[in-house]
C-alpha cells in the first residue's frame, strides 16, 4: 500500500521538485476530523441558536450534520477515485473545468482568512477573562506568531497540534455530559428549577417559537459546521488515505449525535432553554451553576484552545488551498513552492499577514461584533458555495467517470437523488438568510466576492503559463490513473 500511496508524480517530476509529504497518522486524521466538526460555534455560539429556537435546536443539529455527511461522503468517492488530488479544488478543477478548481480554492481560501480574523479577535477578547488588563494585541500577535511557528515546521507538528487541541475540546464536552448527568439524576435546585429532562418540553414544547423560531436556529448553526470539510484538504499529506479518510468520514454522525445533540439536551435539562442568551457560553454558565468556578475557568481555556484550534485549521488549509492553486497555475508561482520541510512556506506567511488585519480590526471601533456577525454570515455563505461545488463535481463524476465509480469501495450512499436532497437544503439555508435583516445584508453583500473572482479570472484564464500548468495538472492526473491498475497487478503478483 505505501507504493501505492507514492505514485503521484512520474519519477522524474519526483527528483526536480519537491511535494507534500503524507505525515498525517490515523489519529491526527480522526483528530482533526472531530476538531472541524466541533467548532467554536458549540462553545461561544449555542447560546444565541438555543434563544433563537429552543429545544428545537437539537434537530437543526440533526439534520445539518444529516445533510453534510452525505457531502462529506461524495468528497469522499471523488478524493479516494484518484489519488494524486490534494483537496477538492483538484478534482472539481478536474470534473468541472479549471474555472471551478479557480472559484472553490479561492473562496474556501476567503472563507478560512474570514473564520481566521474572527478567531484571532475571538482569542483576544477572551483574554483578559484570565490575564485582566492585558493589551489585546499582544495576545492576538502571540497567537499568530505561535501557529506560525508550529506550522513552519512540518505537517506531523500541525497534526500533533490540532490532536491536542481536538482533544481538550472532547474532554470540555464529556466532562459537561457527565456532570450534567450528575446534576439531573441527583435532583440539583437552581433558581430556574430543578435539573431534568422535562425541561426540553416544559416550557412552551420542542417548537416554542414555532417555525420561524426553528428556521432561525439554521442560520446560526451552520457556521458551527464551518471546517467539516477539513479532513478533505488533508488528503495529500494523509498516511494511507483508502484507509484513514472513510473511517474519518463515517465517524461524522456519531460525532454530531454526541458532542452537539448529546451535549444541547444535557444543557437545555439542567436549565431551562429560556435562560439562555446570546454572547454567553452555556458551557460556563452551566460549571458556574454547579458550584465549580475552577471549572469555569477551565472552559474559558477550552474556549480559547478551541478559538486556537480553528484558527490553527484556518492556516493550515488556505496555505495549503494557496499551495495547490499555484501549482495549477491559478496563483502566484511564488505560492506554489515548499521549504525543506515539505510545507508551503510562503503560502503560510500570506495567510499569517491576513491575519495581522484581525489585531488591526480589534482598535476599528464598537460595532466590531456586528461587523462579525456579518462577516461569518458571508463566510457560512461561501462554504455553501465550496459544499455545493463538492456535490456538482460528484453529479460530473458519476456521468464522465461511470467506471471508477463502479469500482469505488466507498460509493456515497443514495447516489444521485441524495444529491438533489442536499442541493434543496442548501436552498432552504440560503432562503433562512433572508428572514433576519443583518444576514440578509451579509447575503446581498456576499456576490461581490464573486463577481472579483469572476474578472480575476477573465483576465488568468488565457495567461499561457496558466494554459501549461494546467495542461501539466491533467497530465499528472491520467498518470495516476493509468499507473494505478498497473501498479494494483503488480502488488498482486508480488504479494503471489
């Protein structure tokens, strides 16, 4: 297998020039998997989708993690039907057209510099909660300064480090499980009542503020699913992926049962749904109630690891987006090159400097928490976009490729209709923007990203440097096809 996994590139494209290397364990794979499922949105953004929809909230859960396991699982088909593809703007480059690998790298790159800024304010913010009268750019420096030095190094520290935090944020929610649990069973008293599970339906029922309370919970909580993809743009540096990346994506809807279902009904019975309020962790509230200050404490580390987390995640794929749309000739060459380490250097110092603007935008005044909330509207808008184009590449895969779709050992199950299902949910998210005035200006605002990337690459797309390199990407992708049955016959008659 680990032949099979080195034949990227022809023997002499391997000695002129270096590429990824696969780094990546099994557990980095599981870990970092879990880390974009559970993102900061569980920790800081719960209270306002629980105000918003009520106990209503544990299935808009469901169904948005429903929904994107099955676009988790086309991403899936497409990477593991050739391997020479380092993330999804590969493929849809390649099932689509080089217009598509141009829009999806660029906007998921956008998204992530987005999420980045917020999280590095986010970080900031929270600061002074443990270090009162701290500068709030010095932790905002130190953050940048901290993951650019971890991911200088090599692939496996990025890994090791998004294990670690992946797992400090398991740990935050088992511990909030078990101690909610405690709590219910044992009778505790608050000033809102007793802790128990009739609270999900005693106050007004599943749906108190009836459907639009429960379309409102899906504007909120799809930004918490920001970063379900990432386990996608660790394809090229992943250790057997035909092994690691289906067991990272099945694991999706038993991560979403657990750590946001699982997680929201134990918050919502210890104290009733309408305590909740927005710009407040539940999770603090609900340590703080327990008599466990100490434990609060630790959950505004948790929040500040997972703040860590998702801007370690942030830097890590648009170096990586950048890295492979140079390569394709659809960014600076300068992009396009790796130190000796195998990490994209120069990739990583453009995504670092974006995120200096985060520090910047801390001192721009006091609306910079409406200004967010728009700003990670308009960044949940383009991971639509990058989720849909994963969906179309899957549509385009199944009608030019029906042979290598045949032969998949991780087919995405329902096929085409699910497809379809999926596309009609996406509408529906979109439609939900429109009912709440902010979001639907975020909406409105969102095509201009889109009409400078469509004059951007008026312009790119007859370069012929860009012609070549992406004459050279098809090349490359028709050698790992060609060369992988070969190869599959020879390991057989090998292993013989």
């Amino acid at each position: 297998m680990e032949f099979l996994l080195t034949i990227h590139h022809p023997p002499s494209a391997l000695a002129e020039t270096p590429h990824l290397e696969r780094q990546l364990s099994n557990r980095h794979i599981q870990l970092i998997a879990i880390g974009g499922a559970i993102g900061t949105g569980l920790f800081m953004g719960s209270g306002k989708t629980i105000s918003a929809a009520g106990p209503s909230v544990i299935f808009v859960y469901m169904i948005i993690g429903f929904m994107l396991f099955f676009v988790m699982r086309a991403m899936g088909e497409l990477l593991l039907s050739n391997l020479h593809y380092k993330s999804f703007s590969d493929f849809a480059a390649d099932l689509l057209g080089p217009w598509a690998g141009f829009f999806t790298g660029w906007t998921y790159w956008f998204c992530w510099v987005i999420t980045g800024i917020a999280d590095v304010i986010a970080i900031a913010g929270y600061s002074p909660e443990l270090w009162p009268g701290l500068p709030l750019w010095i932790p905002g420096l130190a953050t940048i300064a901290i993951l650019l030095l971890l991911n200088l190094t090599t692939v496996k520290a990025f890994g090791e480090t998004e294990f670690w935090f992946a797992l400090i944020k398991i740990i935050a929610i088992a511990a909030l499980i078990v101690v909610g649990l405690f709590m219910i069973f044992s009778g505790f008293q608050s000033d809102a009542g007793p802790a128990s599970f009739t609270n999900l339906w005693s106050h007004g029922g599943f749906f108190p503020n009836e459907f639009m309370g429960f379309v409102a919970g899906f504007q909120i909580a799809v930004f918490a699913f920001v970063g379900i993809e990432l386990v996608g743009t660790t394809a090229a540096e992943a250790k057997d992926p035909e092994k690691n990346l289906p067991k990272a994506i099945n694991s999706i809807p038993v991560r979403v049962l657990l750590f946001y279902v699982g997680a929201l009904i134990i918050l919502m019975s210890v104290t009733p749904w309408t305590q909740f309020a927005a710009g407040h962790s539940p999770f603090i509230a609900m340590f703080s109630l327990a008599g466990l200050g100490a434990a609060a404490t630790v959950v505004n580390l948790v929040v500040l690891s997972s703040a860590m987390s998702s801007a370690n995640s942030g830097i890590y794929s648009t170096s990586r987006m950048v890295y492979g749309l140079a390569q394709e000739g659809d960014a600076p060459a300068l992009f396009g090159g790796l130190s000796r380490r195998k990490v994209p250097r120069n990739a990583l110092f453009l995504s670092c400097v974006l995120l200096l603007s985060g520090v910047v935008l801390m001192y721009a005044g006091q609306d910079i928490g409406k200004a967010f909330d728009m700003v990670t509207t308009v960044s949940a808008v383009c991971f639509v976009f990058v989720w849909s184009i994963i969906l179309a590449s899957y549509l385009a895969f199944r009608k030019r490729r029906p042979q290598l779709h045949a032969e998949s050992k991780f087919k995405m199950p329902g096929g085409i209709p699910m497809v379809w299902v999926v596309f009609a949910f996406f509408a529906f998210v979109l439609w939900t923007l429109t009912t709440q005035a902010d979001t639907l200006t975020a909406l409105l605002v969102t095509p201009v990203w889109f009409i400078v990337l469509g004059i951007a690459w008026s312009v790119l797309r007859r370069r012929p440097a860009h012609l070549a390199r992406y004459a050279t990407f098809q090349d490359e992708l028709r050698s790992e096809q060609n060369a992988a049955p070969e190869l599959l016959g020879k390991v057989t008659v090998d292993g013989q």
